[in-house]
C-alpha cells in the first residue's frame, strides 16, 4: 500500500528502472554501488561486487514489543535478518505474515525476522494499538515502532510492505516490496546463509524472544472479536470470536447457545465441535443458515444452525492475487477469494466486502454463483459507475431498500451504491481521488468536511448511518438528509467507552458493538444512548495453543 503502489514485486536497480522479476529466473543477490547519501539497493544482475555497506543502525529510544529489551544490529550478529516494514491497517501487510512464518520456520537457526512498524494513520503511532496488533494477527517475532519513520527514512521505503535483508555481518543487502515475494526472499536469504556459511560468520543458534502474547494469552471469553450480528426475530447473537477463531452464539441477553469451532485456526468442515476457522470476520443470516467471511482462509463458510455442521461454500482455500474483475458468474468453489471482511444477504443476493481485492462482490445465492459486483480492484477513493470505482480495503456492509453502504477503512470513508445492479459509486463520508487514501482525521459537521479514522463498519437505523469510527474509538451518526456527521459515543480521556470498535448490529432499539481490542460486546440503548458490556454466561475461552504458552526452561 503506497500514494503510487504497485502490486508487482520489483527488485531496484542502480539507475532506478525497475523490472519485474519472476521467481523462474536464478537469483543472485547483488549489492550495488549506492548513490550519494543512499544506501544500496538489491538487483538481477549475475555478479555482485564483494562490498556492501554497512546497514543502518536501529535508532535509540524506540519502543519494542516481543522482545525483553531494545535490539541492536550487534545483537544478532551472525544471523541474516529482514526487515518486514508494515503498519497494522494495510490488507498487504496482513497478507505477507503467513509468508514471514514460513520463512522464520524453514531458517529458524539463520534468519531472524523484525518487524518495523512504520504508522499510515495517527492512531497507529501509539505503542499500545502494535501491541495489540501483534497480538491479534499472532506476530511471533520482535516489533519496533517506528513512529517517526525514522528506520523508514534511513532505508528508504515509499510503501507497506517492504522488505529489507541484511547479511550475517551487519552488512544492508537491498530491498523488494509488495506481496508475492516468498520464493524470491527464500532464494536471496537461502543464498545469503550459504554465503555466511563459506566466510564462517554464521550464528545457527535460533533466538528466544520474549512474546508479547506469554503473558496475554486469550483467557478472554473473546479475544478481539471483529463482527456481532444480531437478530430480533430468532433472539440470536453471533459473535465473531476473531483471533479465538471461532463463532459464539448466544441470545441477545449473552447466555451460551453454541460455539463452532475447536478455537485453533484452520480450514475444517465438519461438526460444530470439530470445525476451524482463521480469523473469521462478518456473518450473514439466511433462515437456519449462518454465512461466514473467513477472512484469513480466503473462503465463506455456511454453518447449519439446525444440523450443527460447516461447510465451504466459497473460496478455495488459497488467496487470489489476481485483482482483474471476475465479471461473468462463476462457480463460487472454484473463484479465489481475497480477504473477505464482510457479508450481507439482500434479496437472493449475498455482498461481499472483498478487502484484499478492494471490490464489492456479489454471491447469488439462488444460481450458486459469484462475480465482482463493482471496483476495478485498484485501491483508491474514486467514484463513477459500478464497474470503473475504486474502493480502499471494504471492510463493513450495511442497506436500506435502494443503497449499499460501505465502510472503506483505508480511506476512512462511506461510500454508497445501488444494489440493483444499475447506477454510481459515491462518496458520503471521505475525499475521493489522489490522496484519498490520506485524507483522514477526526472532524465532525457537514459531510465535505467531516473526517474519520479507519472506519470499519456501519449500520442502518431510522434512516441515518451509525459508524464505527475505528481508530477514533468513536460511534458516529451520519444523516443523509442534512449530510451531517456528529459523534454520538467515545472519545472520552479516562475510562474510554470503546476501544477501537469494529462491527455493529441493530436489534430490538440496541446497538450491538464488537468493542474489538477490549474484547468485548458493548450494548447501546438508542433511546437513552446509555451503554453496557453483554455479560456473556457460559461462554469459556479456548484451551490456550500451544504456541501461545512460553517455552520450558529448557528451551523446548
């Protein structure tokens, strides 16, 4: 994600023509000759020079999470080390994270992994929303904040993600960036370990870290729930139990009906009490039929409510990279999914908040068919017709009887659109064209003006929209009729009513807020506007995972 990203992986060479390369070429890594007060930069070329500059020094008094301590360079001396710079909101960077597990798994002895946490928006400059980053995206290696940019500006990065090698003798290799990139990082850090091996500098002794999530391991009823569905009519509370992978369902008092999942992430149909999920996120009812987006398998779910089984209804099991528009209905088990962050059923039609793809799809659900709906799949704030608007990571859904409406998180903003199939894209809340995806804050009053912060969902009520304001830890109220935004909760110095709120759900005259890093469920009453926490009965947490627990003290 970048003011002017591409989604190519591309090595930098000397003259700065970039090229793209594919994983079929022989890699050799190559240190260039840096220019003036810039530090050298990978290429393709065969015949790297036998001098690298020395890299760049993690700067003093910075905040470090999953680890005892500040790190040095000295530190992990004899260990090839990439710098996985990112920051907790883009989709890009979520995406790479399973690569970055690979990596640290098949060179364990080698490779250490850091991640620079170099923040987009204000919010995530605060130490303490990384460190629940860290924890809900289950990052196991060690994490800097990078609030001012500062290791950015010394390696030169323009945008999340970017990697940066250096070798097992301090020195800087080069840089690549952007998804896709774990056969190419594989092949430079496997060569750069046999290059350390030949010069007997290499440390193979695997580090210990102090993890974060040792001492806040998930013996929460949730954990970072991200979406609450509820539903007057069945007196049914679904809950997305996120980074508990799992769904609870209770009455919309709080008291236990079921849960479906074991609790440990994975891709498994089956029984209620056999089935996994990874990291799920919104939900849709359709009679006795709970549809689920989950986000991290790439697929949607259908959990029988009656039968008490899930299967996979879409999605195969593997993130589609591919952003051309899926135009033509296709069959939905045999469409890659990207990052699905949000269901909602109207009609015989299932939308999808596609947040990988930043699209809208739509899923009939009657002719067992799916296709993009509207967005080209570039990731920006543009309005026009279905087909040729932009959209910014889509993470929330909600309808009346003519619109969608979305909340388009990365540039906090509230788009709208006809599901009838026929119309434009426009924008209530946020500022389309360049930049739009930097236009963002926490202003109230006339729509041309109002800003929010991260935005990720929204909910219909008498005609206005109510909003989770994110990284505000705000609910706002948008009324279309005066084109007016005003904050109705949040906000508040001491004793905050939310902390960084994410889905929202209407039911019986109550507000149901998934209250994401306080791990709750708040209730509003919209009469009185007083709020509560859902006292949920009978809902345990999950058996801690293995990788959660610290290791014995013989290392093991």
């Amino acid at each position: 994600m970048s003011p002017s990203s591409s989604p190519s992986p591309r090595w930098v060479v000397p003259v700065v023509v970039a090229c793209t390369l594919t994983v079929a070429v022989a890699v050799v890594v190559l240190v260039s000759t840096p220019r003036p007060g810039s530090p050298p930069q990978l290429s393709a070329a065969q015949n790297p020079p036998k001098e690298r500059a020395k890299a760049p020094e993690f700067p003093d008094k910075m905040d470090w999470l999953n680890t005892a301590g500040p790190l040095k360079l000295a530190d992990l001396k004899g260990k090839i080390v990439l710098l996985d710079f990112w920051t907790l909101c883009c989709i890009n960077c979520i995406h790479i994270l399973p690569d970055l597990a690979k990596l640290e798994k098949k060179y364990e002895k080698e490779l250490v992994v850091i991640g620079v946490h170099s923040a987009k928006f204000e919010n995530e400059k605060d130490t303490k929303s990384i460190r629940k980053a860290v924890l809900r995206y289950e990052i196991a290696h060690p994490v800097v904040n990078d609030a001012d940019h500062k290791i950015w500006d010394s390696y030169e990065v323009s945008s999340w993600p970017t990697f940066a090698l250096i070798d097992a003798e301090g020195k800087f290799v080069g840089v690549t960036s952007g998804e896709g990139n774990l056969e190419l990082l594989d092949t430079v850090i496997g060569k750069l370990v046999e290059e350390a091996k030949d010069k007997k500098v290499l440390n193979d002794k695997p580090m210990r870290f102090d993890l974060v999530r040792y001492r806040e391991a998930g013996d929460t009823p949730l954990f970072f729930p991200g979406k609450v569905l509820a539903d007057e009519k069945s007196d049914r509370l679904f809950v997305a139990d996120s980074t508990h992978h799992r769904i609870v369902v209770t009455n919309l008092k709080g008291e236990k009906q079921a849960v479906i999942g074991t609790g440990t992430p994975g891709s498994k149909d089956g029984k209620f009490a056999e089935v996994q999920f990874d990291d799920p996120q919104g939900m849709a009812l359709v009679g006795d039929t709970l549809y689920i987006a989950d986000r991290k398998n790439h697929t949607i779910r259908a959990a029988d409510l009656k039968g008490g089984t899930v299967k996979t209804v879409a999605g195969t099991g593997q993130q589609a990279r591919d952003t051309r528009t899926i135009d033509t209905p296709a069959d939905p088990l045999k469409t890659g999914l990207n990052s699905p962050w949000d269901l909602l059923k109207v009609g015989d039609t299932l939308f999808v908040a596609m947040a990988g793809h930043h699209q809208i799809w739509a899923y009939d659900l009657k002719a067992n068919k799916i296709q993009s709906y509207s967005g080209t799949g570039r990731e920006n704030i543009d309005d026009g017709p279905l087909y040729a608007a932009n959209y910014g990571q889509p993470s929330g859904l909600a309808a009346d009887d003519k619109y969608l409406y979305v909340a388009d998180s990365e540039g906090s903003a509230i788009r709208r659109l006809p599901h009838n199939g026929e119309g434009r894209v426009s924008t209530l809340i946020g500022s389309p064209g360049r930049g739009s995806l930097f236009y963002f804050g926490d202003v109230d009053g006339p729509a041309d003006k109002a800003k929010l912060q991260h935005a990720l969902g929204v909910a219909v009520y008498n005609d206005k929209l109510l909003i989770t304001d994110t990284y505000n830890s705000k609910l706002k109220e948008y009324d279309p009729a005066t084109k007016t935004l005003k904050t109705l909760l949040g906000g508040e110095a001491k004793d905050p009513a939310f902390n960084e709120p994410a889905g929202l759900s209407v039911a019986g005259g109550k507000l149901y807020v998934a209250d994401t890093n306080a791990h709750r469920i708040r209730v509003v009453d919209l009469k009185t506007m007083a709020v509560s926490t859902l006292e949920l009965k009978g809902v345990e947490p999950p058996p801690p995972q293995k990788e959660w627990l610290p290791p014995k003290k013989d290392g093991k």
